[in-house]
C-alpha cells in the first residue's frame, strides 16, 4: 500500500482552501458508494458528505483516454482513525475525525483528486442524487497526479479545513452603585420673617464616593417671592467617616437662598421645598439618568431627597382697621398689595390704630404686641426703628 496524505499543516502537500470555482465533471463507471451519515454534530459544521471528483490525467505527458467521474458519499457513520494503524501515522491515534471514504476501481494511470465538502444532498425516491449544495464552512481540498498501479492500491487523505466560530474576549466587571445621602440645614433657622433672605444648605455623601449634584425646588402651594437661588456650585467641605468603616467619604455641600412672604394664598407664611441630591459618572451624567436610558425604566433612581419647610410671619407689624372698623393688630402680610420691581408695596388701606409709625409699634416698650425686648434691642435705636436691621430685604 501507497500512503498519499494531504495535510492543511503539511509542508509537501497541495491543498486548494477556496470555496470558489468548483468545477463539477460526472462521467460513466461510478462503481462505489460509503454510508450514510446526516449531519456534522461533532464539529458543528454544515457538512453532511462529499463530493469526489476523479479525473485521469497523464503522468509523463503520454496520450491517455479521458475519464472522470463524481462521486457524493454521506459522513461515514464512524470516527477517524478509530485505531486504523496507517491513519494513526497522519493524525494522533486518540483524534477523533469525521469525513468520507471512497474506494474505486480504475485504471493504471495519474489522476487528480478534488473532494468537496457539502452541506445538502438532495435524493430522488429511487435512491440517487439529485442535487447537492456546497458547504459554506469547509473548504475542498485536492491532490493532482495520483498514481494508480497494479503493484498494490493507493490510500489518499485529505483534509477539508473548516472555518472556526468566530472568537472574541469578553471582560464583564460589575459594580455595586450606591445612592448618596442627603442632610439640610437652615443657617438660621426655618422661622422667618417675610422677604428676609433665609440661607439652607444641603449637605450629601456618598458610599462610593461619587461626586454630587444638587436640585432644588419650590413644591408648595405658595411660590416663594424668590428662589431657591444657587449660591454656589457643589464643593467638598469636609472628609468624615460617616460609615465608621475607617474609611472617610467626601461631604459635599451646597446652599441656596429664600426669600418668602408672609401670606398670599391663605398659607399664612407655610413654604414648602425639595433638595435632591444625585451622584454623578466620570462625565458628569448622573447614573440615575445613565441607568434609566440604559435599562429604558424610569423607575431605577440613584438619587436621596429632602422635603423641607419655611415658615413666615410678617415684617411691619401695622394695625390696620378692618371693613368693619375693628382694630386689626396681625395683618395679612401687613397689608402687601403687590411686588413692583422686587420691592414689597404696602396697601394704603391699611392704617394704623393708635401707633402712626412703625417706630411706636416696634420700639415702643408699652405695646403689648410688639416685638420681644431681645428682638427690640437689635432691631430699634432707643424709639427708632433700624429697619434694615429688622428686615433687610425689605424696602
């Protein structure tokens, strides 16, 4: 016996790996046929047999008469070299290889050899076939000038290479995210009076320590006469180990300013607001945003927030007469008619009862309204009224 092997790895052998411009010969004198096996399971490919294409050839340039002939064998229903010794010389004896075999009778003589992989065999009812269909994953492989002799018979190997699934590399990290937490407080205090500036900052911290942003927003009945105004852009003030873990987080603050009024909507100077503070990405984009757009869920939040009050109570305290002509000692936002350029304007229909001046009322020590005596002694110069101590914002 004569071992011919063609190898995809081999060095002296010839292997054609193009799918393309497969020419298909038939010819007479198709004398064998191998097994029937369906489908690659093993290599996950689309083959499910060959087609042999045999054509004589001349070895030393002599004349010879033509001859071809195609051949299309189903999968072997067995492995390879499934302990074959002369197969186990070309592949490793524990290899496992599916394909199919062809034995011929022929003439002495050269022949080439083409076998290419298919992926559909078509068979008529009487058991031959059809059509075929080339496979798209396995490519021919061909041998040219085989020598057939009378001295003993040839075995060719080839080998279709098949194309491998597509590999790539997949690095998957996960992250646990951390909302922050949220605290505010008055830099004063919550109780006011109208059209006095209140200072409230929010302070956050976050357990990744995720840079912070703030929101802030009027969510009561009565829009505040302004703000909240941003005084600032969120800053680290400070490093604490808020967790007690050892391991101090960054606190970020930022403050804004109120101004409020006492009464236009029948809420007797009760405000209402909201802080919310979000943590942010490397760019800047808060993960709650990130999140929502990436999971396409409005309900994921990476966010904490406040609900805060103000409350407010009036400036110049006049009493005022009332329709009825009844004395009137705690009026409605002590008689505002309106806002004209950010300045409080006083209903003139408010008058006083007994005290003509804001001085009598506050700094007069025998109203038993007006204000405290620690309050008074800021707020009044002896019987006058320092206004802008007791109300700066007001004009």
């Amino acid at each position: 016996m004569k071992l011919n092997v063609i190898s995809f790895l081999g060095a002296t052998g010839i292997l054609a790996l193009s799918a393309c411009d497969l020419q298909v010969n038939t010819g007479a004198d198709d004398l064998g046929m191998g097994a029937r096996l369906t489908v690659d399971y093993y290599g996950d490919t689309d083959v499910v047999g060959h087609e042999f294409d045999i054509e004589r050839v001349s070895c030393d340039g002599e004349s010879i008469d033509p001859y071809s002939t195609t051949q299309v064998i189903d999968l072997a229903n067995n492995l390879f070299p499934g302990m074959i010794t002369e197969l186990s010389r070309t592949i490793d004896g524990a290899s496992e290889h599916i394909g199919s075999d062809l034995f011929l009778t022929l003439d002495e003589g050269c022949y080439d050899i083409t076998v290419t992989p298919l992926r559909e065999i078509t068979y008529t009812a009487d058991g031959d076939v059809e059509s075929t269909d080339e496979s798209e994953l396995c490519a021919p492989a061909s041998l040219s000038g085989v020598e057939v002799s009378d001295e003993g018979y040839e075995e060719v190997i080839l080998f279709n290479q098949c194309v491998g699934d597509p590999l790539g590399t997949l690095d998957v990290l996960t992250l646990i995210n951390h909302p922050p937490v949220v605290l505010v407080e008055f830099e004063d205090d919550k109780y006011n009076y109208e059209c006095e500036p209140v200072t409230v900052c929010a302070t956050a911290f976050d357990a990744d320590k995720d840079p912070i942003a703030f929101d802030w927003s009027d969510i009561g009945d009565d829009d505040a006469f302004s703000g909240p105004t941003v005084l600032g852009a969120p800053a680290i003030v400070a490093f604490e180990d808020v967790l007690q873990d050892g391991n101090p987080l960054p606190i970020w603050e930022q403050c804004v300013e109120i101004v409020t009024r006492f009464n236009t909507m029948g809420t007797q100077g009760e405000y209402e607001f909201k802080v919310e503070a979000f943590d942010l990405m490397g760019d800047g984009t808060r993960f709650e945003d990130f999140l929502q757009s990436e999971y396409d869920d409005d309900s994921i939040t990476s966010s904490a927030s406040l609900d805060f009050p103000l409350f407010t109570t009036w400036s110049v305290e006049l009493a005022c007469t009332t329709a009825d002509g009844q004395i009137d000692y705690n009026p409605d936002v002590a008689g505002v008619q309106g806002i004209e350029d950010s300045i409080i304007v006083r209903d003139e229909t408010c008058t006083d009862a007994g005290y003509t001046t804001d001085e009598q009322y506050y700094c007069n020590p025998s109203n038993r309204y007006n204000i405290a005596q620690p309050i008074r002694d800021v707020v009044c110069d002896g019987t006058d009224l320092i206004e802008s101590e007791l109300y700066p914002a007001c004009n």
